[in-house]
C-alpha cells in the first residue's frame, strides 16, 4: 500500500510540473476589419517593406501603420470578403493564414436582431393595450 502511495505521489509530482513559460511576441500585426479582427503574432520583427493582403483572390497592398516602441504594434484597416481567414504576406515573402477574431457573422445576425428597451417597452404597451382594447367588445 505504501508502495502504491509512494508511486502516485512521485507520479503526481511530474504531472503538475509548472508549464513552460512562451516567449513573447516580438512583433504584432492587427487587421482590423469592419466586423472582426485578424492579429498575426510574430516571434520575430518584420522586414521592412510592404505588407500585403490577399483579398477576392487578388493580393492588395496592405498600409501597415508602426507604433514606436517594444514590441512592435501594427495596424491596418480595410475591407474584406474572406468569411473566417485572410492571408497576409510580410515583406520577407511570407505568407500567413490568420484567422479572425470576434463574433461571426451569424451571432452579428442575432444581435442585430434584437430590440431596444425602449421598442422592446413600446412594443409591450401596445400589446397591453389592444388585448385591452379587444376585451371590451
């Protein structure tokens, strides 16, 4: 039994080791489109030069805008027509499938969907009113 003890202890020591730490992004990229985000993490800093987006089938350039400073922020703001992924290709020639961050377009759908308060308290009296209105006949 103590054997037993001692074998599960042991084992349970090198199952909840500390997990090893990830380096830090170097370098992020941030597209942002009119409904999600696509952001590309790099370990390393990018070339410099021009970025490019795949989009419709047709590779656009793309204006990465730099923030000063460690690590390395970029932006882009465009319109797109990939529904869950873009493709981007940095200056080096690389290119890098990114998938989309945020709600899809199905949950912005239903979200749009959905009535204020205030309609969703309009709508209410109104009810209210005719079923009212309807019982007096």
């Amino acid at each position: 039994m103590r054997l037993l003890l001692m074998v599960l202890l042991v084992l349970a020591g090198f199952g909840c080791r500390k997990p090893e730490a990830l380096a830090a992004p170097q370098a992020r990229v941030m597209v942002r489109f009119l409904d999600r985000d696509a952001v590309l993490d790099l370990a390393a800093p990018p070339a410099e030069g021009p970025w490019r987006l795949m989009n419709a089938g047709q590779w656009e350039p793309l204006e990465v805008r730099w923030k000063p400073g460690a690590p390395r922020l970029g932006a882009a703001v465009v319109g797109r027509t990939a529904p869950e992924w873009v493709l981007l290709e940095d200056p080096a020639g690389d290119t890098h499938r990114v998938i989309l961050r945020g709600p899809g377009p199905e949950e912005l759908a239903r979200r749009n969907q959905r009535l204020d308060p205030d309609d969703r308290d309009a709508l209410a009296m109104l009810g209210i009113l005719w079923v009212l209105g309807w019982t007096r006949w």
